[in-house]
C-alpha cells in the first residue's frame, strides 16, 4: 500500500484532530478540558502512546513483509509506488490535460525561438469553479440589490442584540458575577448562616463578633463612613473602605456571592445593640424612598467629632 501521509505528519494530525475533538466537546469553561481534567491529559498521553506505537509496529511489519519478497514483486512494489498524484486518475478528472504523448494534437503552430504554446482545454476544477460564481453573484445581486433582503447595518443591528440576549443568558444562570447594580438583600436563614460564618471567619478581629465595633466601625447602628443599604454595603466589602483604613477590597478573598451574603448578614445586625458598642461614626442612612428621619444627627457628641475628623482626613 502506497502511504501518501508520512507517519511524522500522520501522528501530529490525528492527535490534533481527537485533541481539538475532546475541546469542542467537553465543556471545560475557560480552561483548556485536559487541564481542568486530569482524566483527559490522562487519555491524550494514552492516545499518543498508542498512536506512536502503533506506527512503529505498523512500521516493522512493513519491514519483515519487505525483506520476504522476492526480487520481482520488489520491483512491482517499486513501480506501484512511484505512481506520482500527478498521475493519478483524479488528477486527469480535474485537468483534463493532455499526455506527453498526444500534446502533437493540442500544439498551435506558434513557435517562440523553439518555445511552442499547447491549447489544452480549461481544466474542469476551473470552469466548474468559474460557473459557481456567476450563480453565486446572480444569486446575491437579486438578494441584496433588487429585493434588499438586509443591509450590514441591519445585519449587525440583528447580530448585537442576539448577542446581549446570549449575555442576559448567561448572567442568569452565573450569580458569581453579582455587582453593585444588581445585588440584593438577602433574607433567607440559609444565606445569612453562611454570611455570619464568613463574618466570623474574616471580619471580627476588626468588627468584634457582634459587630459592635472595634478597629472598625459598629455595624449595627444606623450610620455609615460609606453609606448604608446593601449596595453601598456591598461595594464597601468589594472595593474596601478609604485608603489607609484597614478595610481591605475582600473581592480578592470573597467571591461576589459570598459578599452578597456577608453584606445581607451584616444587614441583618441593623439595631441588634450589643453591649458597647463603638459611637457611632459617619452620617444616618435613610433607605431611598423611605421617609427621612427627624432626627438627623447623631447621638453620641464623640461620633461627630470623629466624622469632622474623619472628612478632614480624607481631604
Ligand atoms: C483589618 C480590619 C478590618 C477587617 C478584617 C474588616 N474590616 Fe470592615 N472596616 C474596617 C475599617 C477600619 C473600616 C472603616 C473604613 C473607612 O473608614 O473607610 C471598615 C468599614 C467597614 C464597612 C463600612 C462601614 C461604614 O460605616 O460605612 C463595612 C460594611 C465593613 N467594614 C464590613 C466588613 C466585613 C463584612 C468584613 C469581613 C469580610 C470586614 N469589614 C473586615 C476594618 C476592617
């Protein structure tokens, strides 16, 4: 059997292919499947294992069947595989062109200093290919110019709401991407559990446990450095508070959600009084749409003080 594909081209290819396969198909997210699933890197190696393998057992056998011929099946095999692709049926399919031996019949009777010029016929490949345009470009200028079947303006118009709609999709069924816009408050026991044990594990060394405050500010009154109500609470724990404060971003530490939850917990703590709590610092919050409160400032004389010196700071 002639081989048209060397064995050092051969392997390369259908590892890619099943490669490129296994990517397609395998959900994998960002990642490449083979690395985000040992098991696939796992198939591959055995996959290129076998592959090399077998052309080397191919390769051998090839070899032993080689040396048993005898002398005059070794020239046949020779002949047979010196049949080039030039020469092959498929190659006159798409030609059309002349042998060596009838080129008398297509040569005109000009003669360049001994150059001769053939009129061989088109080649097949060629005209087919050349008719096809001439269908497509009927075809087209009918679509687009006579009945006006779309624009590119409509075309891309179409296109880019097809795509936001593959993105509201997607953000529907990925909440890892909440943001300040479309977070929530969340009221479920199941989701302020979780947000008090991140409270606890991240946050009490500055909060104290109950939240009264201690290197950070009560959590528990009304009044807030970086405003109050979940958005604000929840870009505080994201971006972190004024630079040189000691509220880190916790978007490093924190996925989205989870700071949606600890935010909703934190929430959740509005009036629960512990026992000295730090005064309270920044200005009353007043849910937008709720009624202003009468009494604006605040209590404790130290938290105004402390807001004076607090805005200083920042300037
Ligand atoms: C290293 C100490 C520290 C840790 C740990 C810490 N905070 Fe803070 N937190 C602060 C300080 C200091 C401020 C005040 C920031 C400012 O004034 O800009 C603050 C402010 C806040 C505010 C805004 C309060 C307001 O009045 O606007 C919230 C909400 C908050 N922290 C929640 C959290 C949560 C939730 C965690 C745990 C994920 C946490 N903090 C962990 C020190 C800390």
């Amino acid at each position: 059997m002639k081989k048209i594909i060397p064995a050092y081209v051969r392997v390369p290819l259908i590892f890619a292919i099943v490669m490129g396969a296994l990517e397609y198909f395998i959900d994998s997210g960002d990642k490449p499947a083979f690395i985000k699933y040992p098991m696939v890197a796992l198939f591959l190696g055995v996959f290129l294992f076998l592959l090399i393998a077998i052309e080397i057992v191919v390769d051998a056998v090839d070899k032993v069947t080689y040396s048993l011929l005898s002398e005059e099946q070794k020239k046949q095999l020779a002949e047979a595989q010196s049949v080039s692709f030039a020469d092959s049926k498929l190659m006159k399919l798409l030609t059309r062109s002349k042998d060596i031996e009838h080129e008398a019949d297509v040569m005109l009777d000009h003669d360049y200093d001994g150059i001769k010029e053939l009129d061989n016929v088109l080649p097949p490949w060629w005209v087919g290919l050349f008719y096809a345009c001439i269908v497509f470009a009927v075809v087209y200028l009918v679509r687009f110019h006579v009945i006006g079947d779309y624009n590119q303006e409509e075309e891309f118009i179409a296109e880019m709401e097809q795509k936001d709609k593959e993105v509201q999709e997607y953000l529907k069924t990925a909440p890892d991407l909440m943001t300040k816009d479309k977070v929530t408050l969340l009221t479920d026991a199941a989701s302020l559990a979780e947000g008090a044990n991140i409270f606890k594990t991240n946050c009490v060394a500055c909060h104290r446990p109950d939240a009264g405050g201690a290197i950070g500010p009560n959590l528990t009154d009304k009044y807030w450095i970086l405003g109050g109500g979940i958005k604000n609470v929840f870009n505080t724990i994201t971006e972190g508070g004024r630079s040189g404060k000691g509220m880190v971003a916790w978007k490093e530490t924190l996925k989205p959600t989870e700071i949606q939850k600890v935010a909703s917990y934190v929430l959740s703590l509005q009036g629960s009084n512990p026992k000295d709590p730090k005064p309270s610092e920044g200005e009353e919050w007043v849910e937008e749409g709720a009624a202003p409160a009468v009494s604006a400032a605040p209590v404790d004389s130290t938290a105004t003080a402390t807001v004076v010196v607090d805005s200083l700071k920042t300037e």
